[in-house]
C-alpha cells in the first residue's frame, strides 16, 4: 500500500508551519511591490532606499522564524540551525545570488532584458555577458522574498498533485504498483513542468508591462513571453526536485549538504542556460 497522502502541507510540524507562514507573507510583498512599481515611487529614490525597501521585502521569511523559534512549539522542537525554515532560506538565497550575480546576464543577452532603476550601487559579475547591464544590488534581497514564494507556491501543489496520484514522497518508500508507477511519475513531471513554465509565465507577464517600463522591459515582450518563460522556467525544472529533498520525511538534510544542493542546482541551471543559448541563440 502506498504512503502517499493527500495533504498540501508536510507532515513534519516546522516544515508545515514554514510553508504556511511563507504563503501568509506573500501577498504582503506582493502589494508592497506592486505599490512601489505601479505608483512609480522608484524613480524618486535613493541607492539606500532601494536597499532598505530591499531588506523590508526579503528579510521577513528569516527574521520571524527567527524571532518565534523558541516561542512556537513546531518550531523549538529543533535546533535553528537545523530548522527547515533556516535551510531552506539558506538555500533559496545561494540560489538566488547565484541567479542573480551571474545569470542574469543571460537575461540581458538573450532575452532582452533591462533594468533601468535610478541605481548606483549595482553588483553583477565582470566576465559573464556581454551587454554589461547593471544589476542593481536591491535585486538580490528582493529576489530572494519572490523565490520563497514562487517554491513554496509550487512545493505544496506538487505534494498534493503526488497525494492524488497515490505516489509517495521523497524520502519514503513508495509501494504503489509497478505497472502504473511509471504513467503516474510521468503525470507528476508533466505537472512539475506545467507549474514552472507558469510561473515563469506569469511573472514575466506582469514585470513586461508597459506601466513600469520606465525601469524595466524586454525588447520583444511576445518573444519573451512565449519562449523567455521556458528559458526562465528551467531554474525551477532544477530546483523544485532538490528542494522536494529538504528534510524529507523523518529526516533532516545536513545544513551543509543542503549549501552543496543549492550551489550545484546553480552551476546545473548555468550550464543548462549555456546550452540553451548555444541551441536557439538570442530571441531579440
């Protein structure tokens, strides 16, 4: 018989309080960028004020479990260290900087892709692109609250698409039957697919509009919509399976094999954006 459940949330008390809590301060980010891009207030600020806006966004996800860990009981049962919400930010933030620091350039490159903050302090690397487009360094924390979200968002419809499917999750042993084990993991992939590629979708969809291109835009909004998402969907296709891994059930992953995951889920997405370019070249 199979160990699947049908739950959206793990079983594991911190684990599951990570996700909802993550899923309550979403739409809290949200608002407050949408805010400060629709109503335009970037363009008056500061390098200071960007980077403090920056830190509002992206902190919070770190500095409430953080703030509750010894007061919540799902939460002080284990060490902070060895805490899914701490790995677990850990690891979006190794990804979101390598993401960050070095593909975005691929961005530029390939897909079109401009900022045009009223920044000065910006950081990106010195060999990777040719555009040399300026990465504003607010980006990095900012990044960081959207891909909290983004996998987790897609994490628990994932654990309740595997429920439905009668598959187990990582880290238990799955007794489903062999004969229809493959067609279900099948199912699951084509969903894994699905999400990425709409999320990617839907960001894009909303950061291409024409209210803020003052500061940001692509060059040819359809092309990058319709092939840019996929591009961009890839960082998911490689997160999402290593993440599904992070204290599976019963288990705590090592914080330092959770660092060594997040780092080679950068390098893999690297090369796999290389390939990429090398296969279809520029859109724009």
């Amino acid at each position: 018989m199979s160990q699947a459940s049908s739950s959206w949330f793990a079983a594991d008390p911190g684990k599951a309080w990570t996700e909802r809590f993550i899923l309550l301060y979403s739409p809290i980010w949200i608002a407050l960028v949408a805010w400060a891009l629709l109503s335009r207030a970037v363009l008056a600020w500061d390098d200071p004020t960007f980077i403090g806006f920056g830190l509002l966004v992206g902190l919070p996800p770190v500095l409430v479990p953080a703030l509750l860990h010894r007061r919540h009981p799902a939460l002080r049962a284990t060490p902070w260290y060895d805490s899914y919400w701490f790995k677990f930010n850990a690891w979006i933030f190794l990804f979101v900087f390598v993401g960050t620091y070095f593909l975005t350039h691929y961005f530029f490159d390939v897909l079109g892709m401009r900022y045009a903050f009223p920044t000065r302090w910006n950081g990106g690397a010195a060999l990777v692109g040719r555009s040399r487009g300026d990465i504003p360094l607010f980006m990095y924390p900012l990044t960081q609250a959207y891909f909290v979200t983004y996998h987790v968002v897609m994490l628990v419809c994932i654990r309740r698409v595997r429920g439905l499917l009668g598959l187990a999750e990582p880290g238990v042993e799955d007794m489903s039957p062999r004969a229809t084990r493959f067609v279900r993991r099948l199912a699951l992939a084509c969903v894994v697919c699905g999400l990425a590629y709409a999320v990617s979708f839907a960001e894009t969809w909303f950061m291409a509009s024409d209210a803020i291109s003052d500061y940001f835009r692509y060059a040819d909004k359809a092309r990058m919509l319709k092939y840019g998402s996929l591009f961009y969907a890839c960082y998911f296709l490689v997160s999402l399976p290593l993440l599904e891994r992070l204290d599976p059930a019963q288990r705590r992953t090592p914080l330092g094999q959770a660092v060594l995951s997040s780092l080679a889920a950068g390098m893999l997405v690297f090369f796999i954006l290389d390939l990429l370019t090398w296969v279809i070249g520029p859109i724009v």
